[in-house]
C-alpha cells in the first residue's frame, strides 16, 4: 500500500475503531450539564444520522460504522461540489 | 465541546450565526480566490500562509489544494468520533483546530472546522443548528483561527513547544467562551461552573497537544512524498 492510500485508509480506519471502541461516557459539556443541572435546557433535534447512528440498521458496531464513512464521503463530495464550483 | 440548542439564549445564539456566516463568506472568498488564480505550490504551509503570493493563471495546483483540504476535514472528522475516557464518567475527543490550521493556514482551517460542525449540527445533531454560530465561534474561531497566530508567534522558537501553547490555548480559550456564552444566557453561573470547566478541559488540552503533536508528524510523512 502506498502512502496516498493510507491518507485515506487511516480516517476509515480511526472510523471503524471508533464505532468499536469509542467512550459512550458522555463528553465535558454534557458532564457540566449534567452535574449543573441545566442537562434538561437541551433541545434534542433529529436528522439522519442523530448519534452517530445509521437509520434501518439495527447492529449497533456497523451503524456507527456506517454513519461514520457517510461523514466521511459527504466532506469528500462537499469540497469536490466546491472544486468543481472554482473551475 | 458541541453546544446543543436549548442551552443558549436565542438572540446571543442569532448573533453568532450571522458572526459565522459573515466569517465564513470572507474566508471562502479569500481561499477561492487564492485557489483560482495559484500557480505556485499551495500546500505545506509551515507558519506562511501562501495567499496574497500568488500569480495569475489557473493550474493544477487549485485542484491539489482543495483535495487537501477535504482530507484534513475527513480526519478532522474522523478523530472527532473518537471519544477517549477522560477522569469519572466523562469523555473527550480531539476538536482538531490546531491540526487543520497548522497544515492548511489559518482562514482554511476555520473553513475546515467550519464544515465539519455543520456537517455534524446537520446530519449528526451534535451540536444543535441555532447553537451553530456558537460552536463554529468556539471550535473554528477560537479554536483553529485565533490558535494559529499563537502557533505562529512561539514558531521560531520550536515546533513542539508552539503545538502545545496553540493547543493549550485553542482547547482552554474555547471551553472559556463556551462557559461566557451559557452564562450570559444565564444557563449556569460563571463562578460555579469555572473551576469544574477549567479542570476537565486542561487534561483535554494535553490530550489535544499529544494527539495533534502525531497526528501532524503522520500526516506531514504521508503526503510529503504524494507532492510530486
């Protein structure tokens, strides 16, 4: 494997460990919240990804893997729409 | 870091959308316009932010730099899922200011952080979308913006010690304008919640100053020889 191709393996990896491994503890802000009392005051909003999860699948791992690698090809489609805008 | 809607009060939150937006349009039309008329390198901006040095005459090069870009904001994006344990029952994940701004200057990397909130706020819902102004204040602004003239100004004296001041500050400056922010919409009071704020957010920083620290080191090997 050449070194482009790890530019790009290395996010989908840190994805993948990610949806295997990553801390469901929740983050500072919300642990100011919670021990502060104002954790209520949130607004939950719902989109199509809401928690780092994929709608229709049920396996929590290739949810948050799926979710994850959409994030990641919407960035890659969003500055190709802006690259393309420039030409 | 990602402040939900509901804790901030509406017309601070309105105030900052329109402080983003207007930050955004000024930074994106100074990159398009440096990305169309480049023929020099781009890339590799070590303390030297490359617009303004250009020349006329559309290359190749604009097209290099906006790949760049979108993978700086994929691994932006990818770390930011990563939440690491922190002390009791609390999490915490790079924000990746420093690393976007130290490898693509300081109006990309607000550009960069920029995208990935909204993409987050949009898709996500982390982070809420009123509260979007907020958070790209905070993470983008503060966070990748105003750290990189900190990276800047300790550069000549060595790069690890300017990661870390840039760090230290992006993480602590932040999580201070948060704190300002809730409080002015009287959400928490300043006083009580600073010292709790301050804490957790230092062992962040240092966690942000490690992770940045390899990641750069990483991601400056592996592109270097992909410049051809």
């Amino acid at each position: 494997m050449n070194k482009k191709t790890f530019v790009i393996t290395i996010p989908i990896l840190v994805v993948l460990l990610a949806s295997l491994f990553a801390s469901k503890r929740p983050d500072t802000l919300e642990t100011i919240a919670i021990n502060y009392g104002f954790k209520g005051q949130a607004k939950e909003i719902s989109s199509l990804f809401t928690g780092y999860s994929f709608p229709f699948i049920h396996n929590q791992f290739m949810s948050s893997f799926c979710a994850g690698i959409m994030g990641l090809f919407i960035i890659y489609v969003l500055y190709k729409v802006v690259k393309r805008f420039v030409k | 870091m990602h402040i939900p809607d509901g804790f901030l009060n509406n017309n601070l939150a309105g105030c900052f959308v329109v402080g983003a937006l207007g930050m955004l349009g000024y930074c994106l039309s100074k990159i398009l316009k440096a990305a169309t008329i480049f023929t020099g390198a781009l890339m590799g901006n070590n303390g030297n932010s490359n617009i303004g040095s250009a020349s006329f005459g559309f290359s190749d090069n604009a097209s290099k730099y906006f790949q760049n870009l979108a993978i700086i904001a994929i691994w932006v994006f990818a770390f930011q899922m990563f939440n690491i344990p922190i002390q009791s029952a609390t999490s915490a994940h790079l924000i990746g200011g420093v690393f976007a701004a130290v490898l693509a200057g300081p109006l990309e990397g607000f550009v960069i952080m920029s995208s990935v909130l909204i993409l987050q706020g949009l898709f996500f819902s982390d982070g809420g979308i009123l509260a979007l102004g907020a958070n790209i204040f905070n993470m983008a602004f503060v966070g990748s913006f105003l750290s990189y003239y900190i990276y800047k100004t300790f550069l000549n004296k060595n790069h690890y010690l300017a990661v870390f001041a840039a760090c230290l500050f992006s993480v602590l400056t932040a999580s201070l304008s948060c704190l300002i922010e809730l409080s002015i919409s009287g959400t928490v009071s300043f006083l009580t919640a600073f010292e709790d704020m301050m804490n957790m957010h230092l062992i962040v920083a240092l966690l942000e100053t490690g992770i940045t620290l390899v990641l750069l080191k990483i991601f400056k090997n592996l592109t270097r020889d992909t410049d051809e």
